[in-house]
C-alpha cells in the first residue's frame, strides 16, 4: 500500500507533535515508566501507518527525547535525570525502534481492507 505525499506529510507531523510531547512529559516526570509507554504506543501507531519510512519516525521520535533532555538541561530546568545518566540517550532511541518494528509488522500481518 502506498501512501501520497499528503499522507506522509501527516505522518511526519504527527511524529513531531508525539515526539514533543512525550519528550515534554519525560522531562517533567520522575518516573520513566509512563514516557516509555508513551514512546512505544507512538512507535506502534507511526509503524502501522507507514511502514515503509518505519527507520525515519524511529529516529525522529529518539531524537525528540533526547533534544528534549537537552534543552531541560541547557536552560537548567528541574530534570529527573542526573548528568551522569546522560551516556544513556540512546535507550529512548532503542525503544522506538521496537515500537515502530512491532507497528510495522502489525501493518504487514494485517488484511488489506476492501
């Protein structure tokens, strides 16, 4: 299934705009528990709208965190994460991605509508 410029648009705007807000609320959280689901459900949904560009909403919604802890951190925000947990910005990443495989395979394993 192939999807028009229009709907990949959406796509990409969609992602920016989940991937801000969880970005937002795992900055302002004390536990990871609620931006980690978050970030998955986001990935599911992305992947299952379009799998083919599966790899570009992972990465966008990683990054998302990331830049999001880093702007908490550089206008010296209240932050739930200590400066030496930083070497792990890579673990939101790694959580996308399984979001958006398991969308996309969700995507694959379901029946074409009518």
């Amino acid at each position: 299934m192939r999807i028009s410029l229009w709907g990949k648009l959406f796509v990409a705007m969609l992602t920016v705009v989940l991937g801000v807000v969880v970005g937002s609320l795992d900055v302002s959280q004390v536990g990871l528990e609620l931006p980690a689901a978050l970030l998955l459900a986001s990935g599911v949904l992305l992947g299952a709208l379009n799998p083919r560009l599966a790899w570009i909403w992972a990465a966008v919604m990683g990054l998302c965190l990331v830049s999001a802890r880093a702007a908490a951190d550089a206008i010296s925000s209240h932050s739930a994460y200590a400066t030496a947990l930083m070497p792990l910005v890579l673990v939101p990443l790694f959580v996308a991605v399984a979001g958006v495989a398991a969308g996309s395979v969700l995507r694959r394993l379901a029946p074409e509508a009518p």
